[in-house]
C-alpha cells in the first residue's frame, strides 16, 4: 500500500452500459473496495472512482431497439450500476458518468490541447468497424470483429491521433516498468503488440541475421518500427457522444463525435477536476496508483491512454493491473450465452441467512449450532453455547443488513477462492462450500466459540492476560524473511514461529505484504491458517473442563490465559479482515466491546497492529452468530432465481427490463442515411487510406487462410461446421479424401516441433484459445479454435506439430503465426498431433 504520508487513487474501469451488471463487474469494483478500504485504515488520504461509460454507436443502436432516447436508456441502466454498490456498501469517493456536462468539458479540453500541439489531425479512412468493441479491426470486409460478430465497412472523413510517434516511447517506459503492468502475461502482450512482427530475428546476440528495419529499445530489445498505427479519434456517422471542439470542428466538413474510447479513458482526469476552473483535487490526486481493467481491455489502457497523456504532457498512471475473468460453466460470462449470474441474485439469496442482532439466550441453542457452534459431544459441556439472560427478542435484520452481509459473502469468495489475475471459475455449490467451511466454520464458529465462554465464565468481561506484550517478540533466530514465509510465499522452509501471540504479529506484516501484491487469495489463505491453529488451541486446552488437582483460582488462570490469546487474535484478525469483510467484522468488533470498526479505522486503531490491544476489564456486546451454516439447497434456490429472471416477460417490464432484454434486437434500418439508427456508410472493398498513417485494412501478401480461422489444420477441412471460417467447400468424395498434391506442393509445408508455454481464453471469441508456443529458436502467438475440447490448463506444456511457415494473420485484432496440427472425424473432437519420442526431439525439429 502507499506510504501514508502520500496520497492514493484507485479506479474500476467504467462500465458499459449495454447491459445490467453482474458478479463480473462485481469482481473489479470489490477489489477497487478492498484497497480504498485498507489505504484508509492505513491514514492514507484516498480516492475510489468508479462509474458508467455512456456514449458510441452502439449504445445510441441500443436505445433504437429498446425504443427509448440514448439518455433515457443510459439514465436506467448507469442507475442499476449505481444502485447495485449501494447495496452492497462500496464505499467509492465519486462515480462518473460520461454523460456528465463536467466530463465532456474535460474531454473536449483534452481533444482540443491534443490539437493544438499538432497531435491530432483531420484525414479520410476506409476500413472494418466492430460496433461491439467500437474500434477498427483489421481485415477485409466480413471480417469477424473481437465481439464475434462480423464488422462493418466503413469510409469516414476522421480525426487522427498521431499514435505511431509514441511507438518506442511506450516501449522503453513499459519495459522500464516506470509504467507497471500487471500480470507479467498482460505485459508480454502489450509488448508484442507494440514491437510488431519481429519473427526470424531473434537478437543481436544470438548469431542470427537480423532484418535491418528492425531497431532496439532501451533495453536492447527488438521491435519493427511503424507497427504502432495513427488511431482514429473521431466518428462522423452517428451522434451520440461528445462533440469535436472548435477550432478542430471547423476543419471538418461534417460534424464529429469523439472517439468512444478517448472520451470513456479520460475519465480518470476529468473525475478530478481536469477541465474545470478547480484542479485541487487533480493535483492532490493524479497521477492515478493503480487502474484495475479486465484484460480484454488492457491494450486500450496501456498503448492508448499513456500515449493520450504523453502528448498532452501529463504523468502516466503508476500501474495498470488486468484480472482475468469468472466463468461460469467453463466459459467467460456473456449475455448472448445466457450464462451470466447476477449479484442480487446472491445479495438476495444469502442475505436470508442473517441471524437477529441481539444476543440470544441458551433456550436458542439449536440457532446457535446453526450458527458455527459445536453442539455437546459425549456429555461434555457445549464450549460454544450462547450465553443466558437474553433481553426481549430481537427485530428482524433489515433489508440493508441483509444486503451488506450477503455482500461480505461474495467478495470472501471471490478473493479467497480466485487467485488474482486468473481466470476463475464460479458456481453456486462452490460459494457455499467456501462460505461454509471458511466463514460458518472457521471465523464464525471461533468468534462465538471464544465470546460465549468469555460471557459464562468471566461474566462477559475480557479476562486478565498472563502473557506480557513486551514477551511477544520475533525469536531471534527468525528472520522477518522467513516469518513471511509461513504466510506469504508457497512451499516455506522457514523456522515457524510457533507461539500464537506471535503467529499473531507475523499474520498482520503477511497480509499487508500480501494485499500489496494483491495476492488476496494469500492473505485470506493467511488469515484461515490462524484461525485453524486458534480453533485447535482451544480443542486441545479445553477450558470449559474442569482439571483434576487444579484449584479454582488455578482453572481461571488458565482459563483466562487461553480465552484472553483467543480474543486478541481475534481482534487482530478481525482487523486485518475489515476490508474485505466490512459488515461482519464490524459486528465481531462490536460484540468484543470495541465499539464502532468504522471509527476506529478512521482512528488509525487498525495499522500496526501489535499484541496488547484489547484492554483486559472490556465488557463484551451483545452476542449473536456471525455466519449461520447455509444448506447445500440454497444453490438450487439461486439457479431458479436466474433462471426466474431470465424468463420474466418484457411486454410489462420497465424500461430497464426492456433496455436489458432488448440490448440485442434488430430494429427496422431506417432509409434516412442521418436518423441515429442508420447504419455506417459502406463504400464497399477497404482501401487504403490516402493521406494517414492510419490502420492498414490488409496485410499485403497476407494468404487468406481458407484452411481455417479456428487455427486448426486437419482432415478433411469442413468449413460448414466452424462458423466464422472462410475459404471453399473440398470436391465431393470419400470422407477422408482430399484433392491430389504433387511433391514440391508438399515440400512446401514446414512443420515443426513446438511446446505450448502459454495458453488463454480469447474475450468474446466462445472456440478460440490464444496459444504462446516455444519453437526452440523463437516463441510465437497461435489463436486455435479449439475452446471447445480442450481447456488451457490441458495444453500447457504440451509437446505439439505446428505448421510454421504461414504467413501472420490477424484475427480477432490478434495476430496468429502458425497453425496447430490436429486430426478428427466429420463434426468430431479434434486430437492435436504427437507422437511418441517427443520429448527426446529438439523444439524446432522439422518433422519430414
């Protein structure tokens, strides 16, 4: 986390309004949560951004269909976003909207600054436009653009960005890490997108020939220059967005919006006052400490954005970090695969779990075992048994409270389960597994284990301790290294501390190292493992028993010696929970009789946390369960909720229903060529664009690669099942046949032996899987489509057949070299090709 005496910004990215949120968006915006959270409980003075990005064409399409204006629809479904933190207690300084009059000032003071230092400038441009994604693709007309769907053809008179200067800029500040990306896989992949094709020069070092276009960065690393094309950075075909400024807008013939992109990115400055006549918080502020994105955009956020605010003379933000995405039923979440899961969904289900506030009376033993506690074993007495003396029933938990309780449950999730930067997996039986072994199990059930003995055998006060805080020390045979170690890094082999005060001390310093690196999975893992040796400390020292020999000052002393260590690790991980479970730490912290969690934290109660802090003599609040068990019934109970909703009709829904519902309907194409709902002007075959140095259509040269866009090379080829591949229909014949080659046609294929390095789901692209395969001379990028057989985990470091001598193709605004071997029956699974004795052959043997 960043030194107190600083400032920090944290930002989700701005999110589209195409649709309704769901855990996905979630996910981010919780991560943003948990670091504003902890920055402030640190003393650092902190800025949370989050909001809706609400302009482009397809969004002014979508209020077409759904029959409303573009800002009615934008006002319903921003308000949905806005609402669903609210629910659940995201505690973000600000949310913007792009509609916003103070966002579009800004953004037109940054186009026009652009301008006028001759950045930007007006020419022509002919080439494929993803309506989707809102930005050019390479390729021919029919092109399947990143959304899976086909692009459009468009001539338009633009704006250009001159983005080819900042090429090695760019290059030298990511490679430097002065601009930090995170994780290193989505560094490498902005790299090669800035460095171009170096394929065949693998350096100057290695002895082999090195094309002379080709130049080195800072760092001695290779790249083509010119790779990096100028950006269109306006749109004249539609309206709805912010408007070109002058003097710019008076160089053009047509009126201009500006770039969707350009408006939504700048968002992070003009959310603090770039723009406006009050720049305070802009200068308190900027330059951003870290912008949380998903990865499919993290090319727009580290090539567009630093090249944005290197011409307009700006500092770049100190780190971009891409996490990876939920599946659900071994896919990316999308609402064309209707496999989205919505957070009131779990907000509702879960929170129907929230016990009553006040505490409760032994009468209510059988809600106290459903709360964690551990019923009677062999007569002995029940050491989690809720105190007597009750005062008159509770009210019922309010819909808030039930709201943020359900909230503490996803975002324990969501961090514990999924290592940062991953992709992870979700479904309803594995959120209830975690929330029940973790949650009612674990922090629960020590919680009310620990209180209610403390409240029956010490009349609810905090027993004296008989363990000094000055005796509480690192051993001095422990390094801090190797304390970390038992936290922090896998496979430790370090000395353990053993004593619990201490395990104590070491788990404060490993989950701040831990959420620094946002390893949350880490420090939640650091967090269930104290909590393990706590719940096996009293199981072993059972101080509900009464010890033979023992007098009864004796059996409290070591009673109160056990329960005190017991309640003092609570209150140190109940603080060190606080960001990521706010709601329920704050009511442990309560009933430890500490009062409000909230003003502590704004107290500095909550950093440097050392042993001691909870005063022997403190009277305990009011009792209750914190996580009541949930029945393995309640997933069925969520999946008929989605299921419910998704078939809720629309012919009786608000208009947010309907904007959600009807996001991808086709309205009638209106005749006038200038009403909003008209399509792009085509103007048939892309050509290139006289005058700029603007995105190529085509690649010269480039074969078509009819042999398949899925990446996969096999026998026989048939295109009419793999949608989205081009290319003809083979001459009628046997199954396996194919058309005869001579032997200079087949010498012509290279084939060589690769291992699979990398492999990843490509967004919005369901079959295709972006592959990073070592040849043993130089690695290269495959997109295969193969997503529906084999997952990434099946392919790493898998010894495969490539065909490497196709020319590079672009392919979802991906570049693919190569293609993978593989062999299948008509409308069968495709078996990659191996063989045995692989591993005994060089990467890079030609296979002949």
């Amino acid at each position: 986390m960043p030194d107190p005496s600083c400032s920090f910004y944290v930002t989700t990215p701005i999110y589209y309004v195409n649709a309704r949120p769901h855990i996905g968006h979630a996910y981010t915006t919780i991560v943003a949560d948990v670091l504003a959270r902890r920055a402030r409980a640190q003393g650092t003075p902190t800025w949370f951004l989050t909001g809706t990005d609400e302009h482009g064409q397809k969004i002014e399409r979508s209020a077409l269909a759904a029959g409303i204006p573009p800002q009615t629809f934008t006002d319903q479904v921003s308000a949905s976003f806005r609402d669903l933190w609210k629910r659940m207690g995201i505690t973000n300084d600000q949310y913007i909207r792009t509609t916003d009059e103070a966002h579009k000032k800004g953004v037109q003071k940054l186009f026009a600054d652009l301008h006028a230092k001759g950045q930007i400038y007006l020419s022509t441009y002919t080439g494929q436009y993803s309506i989707g994604e809102e930005m050019f693709v390479e390729g021919p007309p029919g092109t399947i653009g990143p959304d899976g769907k086909p692009t459009e053809t468009v001539t338009e008179e633009n704006f250009f960005f001159r983005l080819s200067d900042y090429q090695l800029p760019l290059l030298n500040l990511i490679e430097s890490d002065t601009l930090k990306i995170t994780p290193e896989a989505r560094k490498n992949e902005v790299l090669s997108f800035l460095r171009g094709n170096t394929s065949g020069a693998p350096g100057p070092d290695s002895g082999t020939w090195v094309s002379t276009d080709l130049k080195q960065s800072a760092k001695g690393i290779l790249y083509l220059p010119g790779a990096l094309k100028d950006l269109s950075v306006s749109r004249s075909s539609f309206t709805w967005g912010i408007p070109v400024p002058e003097p710019a807008a008076s160089e053009a013939k047509e009126k201009h919006v500006i770039y969707v992109w350009l408006d939504a990115l700048a968002n992070y400055i003009t959310a603090l006052g770039y723009g406006s006549d009050d720049t305070t918080q802009f200068e308190k502020f900027w330059p951003a400490d870290i912008h949380l994105v998903g990865k499919e955009i993290i090319r727009f956020h580290c090539v567009y954005w630093p090249a944005f605010l290197l011409a307009a003379g700006l500092d770049l933000p100190k780190a971009v970090t891409a996490h990876g995405w939920l599946l659900f039923d071994d896919s990316k979440m999308s609402k064309s695969k209707g496999n989205i899961v919505r957070t009131e969904t779990i907000l509702d289900a879960f929170g129907t779990l929230l016990p009553p506030p006040a505490a409760l009376t032994s009468d209510a033993l059988a809600l106290g075992i459903r709360g964690g506690l551990q019923p009677p074993v062999n007569g002995t007495e029940n050491e989690g048994a809720l105190a007597p003396g009750s005062p008159t029933p509770p009210p019922e938990p309010t819909k808030q409270d039930q709201d943020l309780f359900a909230a503490d449950v996803l975002r324990y999730f969501l961090l514990r389960e999924i290592p940062f930067g991953q992709d992870g997996s979700f479904t309803f039986e594995a959120l209830i597994t975690r929330y029940n072994a973790d949650l009612a199990n674990g922090y629960g059930n020590l919680v009310s284990r620990t209180l209610n003995m403390i409240h029956k055998y010490f009349d609810g006060v905090v027993p004296p301790s008989w363990v000094s805080s000055n005796s509480v020390v690192l051993e001095s045979s422990v390094k801090e290294s190797q304390l970390f170690d038992r936290f922090v890094n896998d496979n430790s082999s370090g000395t353990w501390v053993t004593r619990l005060p201490s395990e104590a001390v070491a788990l404060s310093l490993a989950v701040g190292r831990n959420t620094q690196l946002l390893r949350f999975n880490k420090a939640l893992e650091a967090c269930s493992e104290l909590i393990r040796l706590l719940d096996s400390d009293l199981t072993s020292k059972a101080p509900w028993k009464v010890i033979v020999g023992l007098s009864d000052d004796e059996m409290q002393e070591k009673r109160a010696s056990v329960l005190y260590t017991a309640a003092e690790s609570i209150r140190i991980i109940t603080a060190l929970l606080h960001p990521i479970l706010p709601y329920a730490t704050a009511k442990v912290w309560h009933q430890l009789g500490l009062g409000d969690i909230e003003l502590a934290a704004a107290n500095g109660e909550l950093k440097n946390l050392t042993w001691g802090g909870l005063q022997p003599g403190t009277k305990l609040g009011p009792l209750s369960p914190i996580f009541p068990r949930a029945d393995k019934g309640l997933a069925q109970t969520m999946s008929d909720m989605e299921q419910e909703k998704s078939k809720a009709p629309v012919s009786n829904a608000p208009v947010s229903k309907l904007v959600d519902e009807k996001f991808n309907a086709s309205p009638e194409t209106p005749q006038d060529p200038t009403h909003p709902g008209a399509p792009p002007r085509a103007f048939g075959e892309a050509t290139t664009v006289a005058g700029s140095n603007a995105h190529s259509t085509e690649r010269p040269g480039t074969p078509p690669h009819a042999e398949a866009a899925s990446g996969i090379f096999s026998a026989p080829f048939m295109p009419e099942s793999n949608p989205g591949m081009s290319g003809s229909t083979p001459a009628a014949g046997p199954a396996d046949a194919s058309p005869q080659i001579t032997i200079d046609d087949f010498a012509k294929i290279e084939l060589r032996v690769a291992q699979i390095l990398v492999c990843e789901r490509i967004p919005k692209a369901d079959k295709l899987l972006r592959l990073e395969v070592d040849l043993g001379y130089e690695k290269r990028q495959i997109l295969s489509g193969i997503a529906e057989w084999y997952t990434p985990e099946d392919l790493i470091g898998r010894r495969i057949v490539v065909i490497t001598n196709l020319a590079p193709r672009k392919m979802r605004g991906l570049e693919s070299h190569g293609m993978l071997l593989a062999a299948s029956t008509e409308g069968g699974k495709p078996h990659l090709a191996t063989f045995a004795g692989a591993d005994d052959l060089p990467l890079g043997s030609r296979l002949k």
